[in-house]
C-alpha cells in the first residue's frame, strides 16, 4: 500500500538560552499509509508538536529527511502545504469572525469556487448551522474545535495533522471530536494525529507510534503493541462505573428528558 | 497580493465589530482636538503671531497623536493572532509566508488613513482652513503614510513578543504622549530649556513643522527632510527588529 507520510531519522535541536541546546527529536522514523488514523503517542514534551510542526511545513528539520503525500519537505514544501491541513494545539478560529465568515475566509485563501455554499454544508456536517452566524468567540470548546476542523477540510487536503485534538475539552467535547475524526478517516483521509490521552489513542488509531524523548519506541497496531507485553492473566474484578461513565449518563439522561 | 487582501479584509472586519477600536481612534482624537481648540486655544493664541488660526496650528498634532492610538490597536490584533494560534493555520496553508503579517501593516495604514480623513473633516467643519494646492496635500499625505509605517512596524514587535494585552499596547503611551512635547500645541519658545531642546530634536516637531507649513502654502525647509529621515531611520530600524522577532517566534 502507498505511504502518505514518510519520516526518516528526523532530528531537530532547539537553541535555548545562552547556546544551551536540546535535542528535541534524535531520529524519528515512521510511515503512515493512505487513508489510515495514525496516532502519535507520548507524554509533554516528547516531540509531538515538534514532528507535526515539521512535517507540515513550519519548522525546518535539521537533519533527516520526509515525504507528505510524496512530496518531498525539503524541495516541495509548496506542494505539501497544497495537500495538508494543520489542525494545532489550539482552536485556531478567529473570535471576531462568525463562524460561517471563518470557513469562508479559508475557502477564499485557497482559492475555492462557491465560498458561501462550501461553508453552509461544512457546517452542516459539523452540526454548526445554528451557530452559523454567531461571533466564534462565542461558541463552546467542543464548537470551536469542530469548526476548526471543518476549516482545515476546505480543499479537501489528502493529509490532515491534529495536534492534541482534544486537550483541553469536556469529555462530551471530546466525543463530538473523536466522532468527527471517525468519520474523516472513513471518508479516506489520512489522519496524524498526536495525543496523550492512551484511550484516545485506542480509540481513534488504526497504527500508533509511542514516542518518547524524541525516540519512536513502539510502533504498530493495538494488537501488535499489547503483544509486546506477556500474554494476559485472567482475572475477574467488579466493573466499576468510572466518573466519566457516570457523568455522560447523568448529563444523557438531562438531555433526553 | 490577493491572499494579503483577503486576510485585510478579515482585520477590517474586526475593527468595524469593535466599537472600542473606533471610539478610541477617531472620537477621542476628535474630543481632544475640541479641548485643544475651545478650552486652551484661548490661551495659547496669546503667545502665538496674530493671525494664527488654531484650528489649522494644532491640526498636525491631533493627526500624529490619532495615528499613535491607531497603532496600539496593530499591536494588539497581531497580538490576538499570535495567542490564537492563527499564525500556524495560516502558514501551513498554501499562501505567501508574508502574506499575514503584510495584512496587518497594510490594515494599519488602511485604518489610520481613514481616521486621518475622518479628523481632517471635523477639523473643517470648526475652521480649519488651508491655501495649499494638491503637491503639498500630497506631500503631507505620503509623511502621514511613512509615520503611520513607522509606527506600524515599532507595533509589530510588541504585538509579535508581548505576553499579554498590557504589554502590547503600553509601548504606545510614550508615542501619544511625544506631540505634547513638540511644537504641536504651543511654540517650544514658551518651554524651559531642557524640555526645549527635547522638544526640537525630537521627530514630532520637524513632522509636525513640515506638516504645519505644506498646509498653509510657506516655505518648508530643510525640516522636511529632517522630518522624511526620522521616519524612514525608524522604519528601518523597527523593521529589522520586527523582523527579527517575527522569524524567532513564529
């Protein structure tokens, strides 16, 4: 099967204060294939954002080499920005703008025919027609995550990168998110995703990658990565309902009453 | 070029949704220039030559003291792009990597401009008056854009470095406050010497002079290419600067 994304001995060094150096990323290989949710998984300051901030064309890499969509980052970066979207840490919507205007603004930059009618069925399909109109600045965590996302599928990039998609949000807004990332890959997108949330992981990727202090130590599927470890024991203990379990069943039940 | 006009017409939109931006860019300029006229023009005229028209004298400095405002506002939409992350979006996007931050400055200079038209229009309705011919308006106009410029690109390093709203806009007080230690308002002849000497080797008053004197069809000088090389100088050391901070951060 084609590669989407292609990584090889990336290496990146960060110049911190008075020429002390950190090595951020010491040679990080991966490959991610056509149409898959890969997901990159690792504690703060591992080098999640690093590697996405590479691969999509903000920072420069200082030695190794990758290809987006087979393009190449160092001779192509035109290409990959053509092909890509960045979906950061951070809601990036502007507050001032409404919501409608936001997936406009994107659709007129990249140059997108129908602006108006590509926006309304955007936020159809993120269930923002009723806030359609409305200030960003207004809108909820979880809604301005989703019109993030709807403003990175203008142009219908063949590769999308979100950075810790759902740090940050309530547990509804983070199922709204994983829903939509869901339907993206079955859509045909391919995902790259970062986390550190293990369940997040677990649930969203077909393949995850463990990166640690700038080093991939396990990569593979679910199955593959629970094989690393010895075969398990069977024990039996009372399922316990976690709190999130109960909150989303207290708050279900609010909703459907 | 078509790229950076879209991304000014989304900052234009939030000046005209930001009821905030234009009271304190074009009303209170204009509240200050009522003050000026009505409560101390009475009292100045005393030290000034005989015919002097007020309206017309204090005119320059409203302008540039309008312009300092407006850039604090620069400082502080480039400020709200940065912490919200619109920086990343926008350059992982096929469009020019420039293309942003041009739509700041070029804002900047599209929003000033029109405050300077608004003020120039309440200035004539209270009396202002001037003999000078379209060369001289045009003169006056391009120092206005090269201030504005200047200032813009001393606003873009705070607005890409400061930590918070505080930080961004706080450099713009020294800058509002330079017309009132110029030859703006009064003669810098009535001041003490110390103050004096600032007062007319500071860029304010060869602007303001410049100004002052295209307005009224007078000879201007040498004090109009004292007045050009303070805000190029600026321009080019605040853009180095800017620059600097702008491929550090983002």
């Amino acid at each position: 099967m084609e590669n989407a994304i292609e990584v090889k001995s990336l290496r990146k060094i960060f110049a911190g204060a008075k020429g002390a150096k950190t090595a951020v990323l010491k040679g990080v290989d991966f490959t991610v294939r056509k149409g898959e949710i890969f997901a990159l998984l690792g504690s703060n300051g591992a080098g999640k954002t690093t590697t996405i901030n590479i691969l999509s064309t903000l920072l420069k890499s200082d030695e190794g080499s990758a290809t987006v969509n087979g393009f190449d980052l160092l001779s192509q970066p035109g290409k990959i920005r053509q092909s890509i979207s960045l979906t950061g840490q951070f809601a990036a919507v502007d507050e001032i703008l409404t919501g409608r205007e936001n997936v406009m603004l994107i659709a007129q930059l990249r140059n997108i025919p129908k602006p108006a009618q590509l926006a309304d069925s955007l936020l159809e399909r993120f269930g923002l027609t009723d806030a359609a109109n409305k200030p960003a600045g207004t809108y909820s965590g979880g809604m301005k995550r989703r019109l993030d996302i709807a403003m990175g599928l203008v142009g219908k990039p063949a590769v999308i990168f979100l950075d810790e998609p759902t740090t940050g949000l309530d547990p509804e807004g983070r199922l709204e998110v994983w829903k939509t990332v869901k339907e993206l890959a079955d859509g045909g997108t391919t995902i790259l995703l970062t986390t550190q949330y293990l369940e997040e992981a677990e649930q969203l990727a077909g393949r995850i990658a463990i990166l640690h202090e700038g080093r991939i130590i396990a990569n593979g599927t679910l199955e593959e990565l629970k094989k690393l470890f010895p075969s398990a024991k069977v024990e039996y203990i009372e399922k316990q309902p976690t709190l999130e379990d109960i909150f989303l069943a207290i708050i279900g039940k609010k909703e459907n009453t | 070029m078509k790229h950076t006009g879209i991304l000014t017409g989304r900052l234009m939109k939030h000046i005209l949704r930001s009821p905030d931006t234009i009271i304190t860019v074009a009303i209170t300029p204009i509240a200050m220039m009522l003050m000026f006229v009505y409560v101390f023009g009475g009292a100045v005229k005393t030290s000034l030559a005989t015919n002097v028209n007020y309206v017309n004298y204090q005119l320059p400095g409203i302008l540039l003291i309008a312009i300092a405002s407006g850039i604090a506002y620069t400082a502080y939409r480039l400020l709200m792009d940065v912490q919200q992350g619109m920086f990343p979006r926008f350059n992982s996007m096929p469009i020019g990597r420039s293309a942003v931050l041009w739509s700041h400055v070029l804002t900047s200079l599209l929003s000033n401009m029109i405050t300077i038209v608004i003020i120039i229009l309440v200035a004539l309705i209270m009396g202002f008056r001037s003999s000078a011919g379209i060369l001289n308006w045009l003169v006056v106009m391009g120092i206005l854009v090269l201030y504005t410029l200047a200032l813009t690109w001393v606003a873009v390093i705070p607005g890409i470095t400061a930590k918070s709203v505080e930080g961004a806009s706080a450099f713009s007080y020294p800058l509002l406050f330079l017309p009132f230690l110029s030859s703006a308002f009064v003669p810098t002849q009535t001041m003490p010497i110390v103050l004096r000497v600032f007062a007319e080797n500071q860029p304010v008053t060869s602007i303001v002079n410049s100004i002052r004197a295209l307005l009224s069809n007078q000879p201007v000088g040498n004090e109009i290419w004292v007045a050009l090389a303070w805000c190029v100088g600026i321009i080019a050391v605040a853009w180095f600067f800017a620059m600097r901070a702008y491929k550090s951060r983002i």
